[in-house]
C-alpha cells in the first residue's frame, strides 16, 4: 500500500470558506500521470497540483484539472507555495518550477504572490465580438473593447465589459458551446470582467470566470489566478497607466467572495496575490490496481 498525504487550501480567501479550493499532494513521487489524473478527477476540485523535487528551483509542481494537466495556474502555484514553504522551515521567498516556467513566489502580510511565468502573448480573437456577446447573454453595447487572447503562462479569452452589472449577467450559453473558441490546450474558457468602471471604487475590478467540462455542461470558477495574471497582460495591451495595483473581486454569485491583488510593475512584470487558508489533512491510500 502506499500513502500520499494531502492538504486541502482556499486559496485567494478572505474568510475561510471562501476563495478557491486546492488540494496540494505534498510529495508525488512515485505517482504514474494516470494516476495523479485519477486523483485530480477524486478530489473534483477545479485543479489538485503535486510536489515533486526540482534541480532548478525550491521544487517542481505538476497541476492537473479533472480531466487534463495545466502548464500553469495560479491558486495551485500560491497554494503550493504555502505547503513547499512550510515543509521547508518557512521560506518566505521561493521559486516552483511549472511546464510553463519558473515562478517565484514570496510572502509579506499575509499575502502570498507570484510573478507570472512569461510575459504577455496577445492575439486576436477570430469570433466577431458581437457573436461572443451573444454567447455570453450580453449586447455589443455591454462590451468595452474586443475580447482578447492573452496568455501569461496559460491562453484565455478575456472578456472586458462596461460595468458590473454585465459581469453578473454574463452567462456562458452551453448550447453555443460548438462555436466558441478554443484554446491552445483545447479549453473553451471566458473570463468576464469589468476594470475601474464607474459603479465600482478605483482600483477594484469585478470577474467571473466560465469554463466547458468535458460533459459538455459548463462551470463557474471562484478565483482564477491565471486569469488575473492575463488581465495583467491586457492592461499592458490597452496601454493603460503602469505602475498599476488592482484588487480583482470574483466568486460572488458561487458564494465563495475571493480577492486576487494584482501588480502591474513599470518595469512590466505582473504579480498576482492572494491569502491561503488551510483547512484539512488526510492521506490517499492507494493498492493494487489504480488505473
């Protein structure tokens, strides 16, 4: 029999059932990529990321969704970070090593932050942006500007709008689900959100993040790491004013209030930050036949 033990985390939470729930393997080794899938698909959270040793950084993760792996995502690299650091003496400065690179983290009041992977890659959307509002059960005149790829270490649309009551409308149409775009991991995600508008205080943005499952139905994400670091990268290629600091608010209609803090550097860098709670241990036993 073998044991792996387990924490579960909130991460980018603000109480404690709140933010966006992790589950961290503490050591992975010894552990097949089927079978870190079928724990991932166990555990149903929207990502479970294993710790394994690194030779380039404080340690290496792999983050697996439900149904496939990630190249990065954020709340499993700061909720990772916790764990590496407290099995490690309480380093407050770390790097983890991830497909998509290398991310440093540090933590400073209460906060854990890291630093995007890579810096933004923009593109075109090639669906009319009237065809994606009508996607999203909203108007033309309900959008701020053309929705956008960008990837900071994992490729999503971003969807910016005029005011939060947009984003709380925003629904993602699962029967138009054919006709929306894909991307570079064959993922169908939107990320809604409105910057700075005038029914929210400056500096606050309000999002929501949609996603496709594998069955076709589609779900709701209460924090999005990855997609804060991307809204990074759209405020650079909206050229607004940098140094920037924002606080992204999401999670509201899945009553799990989440704060994602995001930096926008003058020197372009992007960090995302957030508060981890840990609220539970345990150990998989794993015999005989996995997968």
């Amino acid at each position: 029999m073998r044991e792996y033990a387990y924490r579960i985390l909130n991460v980018f939470a603000e109480s404690t059932f709140g933010g966006n729930p992790l589950c961290v393997i503490e050591d992975g080794q010894g552990l097949s990529d089927a079978e870190m899938q079928a724990l991932a698909l166990q555990q149903n959270l929207s990502e479970t990321v294993f710790i394994l040793p690194s030779s380039i950084a404080s340690a290496r993760i792999r983050i697996f969704t439900p149904g496939m792996e990630m190249a990065f995502a954020g709340h499993p690299s700061l909720g990772a970070g916790q764990v590496v650091s407290e099995l490690n003496g309480g380093a407050v400065n770390l790097t983890l090593e991830c497909k998509a690179g290398i991310v440093p983290l540090s933590y400073q009041n209460d906060i854990w932050n890291l630093t995007a992977p890579q810096l933004p890659i923009i593109r075109d959307c090639p669906v009319p942006a009237t065809e994606i509002a009508r996607m999203l059960g909203l108007t033309s005149a309900d959008l701020l500007a053309q929705p956008l790829w960008v990837n900071t270490g994992s490729d999503q649309l971003l969807v910016a709008v005029q005011s939060v009551d947009a984003v709380r409308r925003a629904r993602l149409d699962a029967a138009l689900l054919g006709n929306w775009p894909v991307s570079s991991l064959g993922r169908r995600t939107a990320y809604v959100f409105a910057p700075e508008t005038e029914d929210q205080p400056a500096g606050q943005v309000t999002a929501r993040y949609f996603f496709a499952r594998p069955d076709g139905s589609v779900g709701e994400d209460p924090a999005t790491g990855s997609a804060c670091a991307n809204l990074g990268g759209w405020w650079l290629a909206q050229q607004r004013s940098i140094p920037a600091r924002l606080w992204i608010w999401q999670g509201e209609q899945m009553s799990r209030p989440s704060c994602l803090y995001l930096e926008i550097g003058a020197d372009q860098q992007i960090r995302v930050g957030g508060k981890v709670i840990e609220i539970a241990r345990g150990h998989f036993r794993i015999e005989g036949k996995t997968v």
